[in-house]
C-alpha cells in the first residue's frame, strides 16, 4: 500500500480569508442589497399591473430578510453580538 501525499499549491493557500475580511466582503454585499431593495421599491411605485406589483413586494420582502440576516452574521462575525 502507498501512502498518498498532498500537494497544496500556494493558490489553494491564499483562498483562506480572516473573518474581517469576510465581514467586509459581506458588508459590500449588504450595501448592494439594500441598493437593489431600494431599485425594486422604485419600479413598484411605477408598476401599473397589480400583480406585478405584488411581486415585486415579495421581492422586496426576500431582500429585507436577505439584509437582515447578513447585518446580523456581520454583527456577529465583528464581535458586536452573539450568535
């Protein structure tokens, strides 16, 4: 029987990020978030079809819970909270 080695490229190695490099990455994203929450609010107020506006409330509704689930890991993840 062989024994199998590894090998680890230093590409593979860098992948690794800090979690504050991941709160930040999740900040942009939340940021980015709220911008197309804030897009999506806008084409409601324009929409004529009520079914399309009510979708697009429901879109709304997933980006709010998508906004609030992140800033709560960012909290956590920055030591401000427990989770």
């Amino acid at each position: 029987m062989r024994a199998v080695g590894f090998l680890f490229s230093p590409k593979a190695v860098n992948v690794v990020k800090s979690i504050a490099e991941i709160a930040d990455e999740y900040e942009r994203n939340l940021i980015r978030l709220k911008q197309r929450r804030d897009e999506v609010a806008l084409l409601i107020r324009a929409e004529q079809c009520a079914e399309r506006r009510w979708k697009l409330h429901k879109r709304v509704e997933v980006l709010e819970q998508m906004i609030f689930e992140s800033a709560g890991a960012i909290a956590v993840m920055r030591g401000e909270r427990h989770g």
